[in-house]
C-alpha cells in the first residue's frame, strides 16, 4: 500500500526531469544549428 502511495506522487517528479532534460538538450542542438548557420 504504502508503495502504490508513493509511485504517483514521484511519478510528475521523474516525467518532469526527464521532460526538463531532453528540452536542455534540444536547446543546446538549437543554439549550435543556430551558430552553425549563421557564419
């Protein structure tokens, strides 16, 4: 019980993370598109 508790209170947690980090990402790849394009 206490588990099934637990799981969709971390569950936003982890999704969110793991949203924040491939955003992270594609702005690290935009921002070098970018560079690349401009010279």
């Amino acid at each position: 019980m206490p588990a099934n508790f637990f799981i969709p209170i971390n569950l936003p947690l982890v999704f969110s993370f793991i949203v924040h980090n491939i955003r992270g990402n594609m702005h690290d790849s935009f921002n070098e598109i970018d560079f690349f394009v401009e010279r």
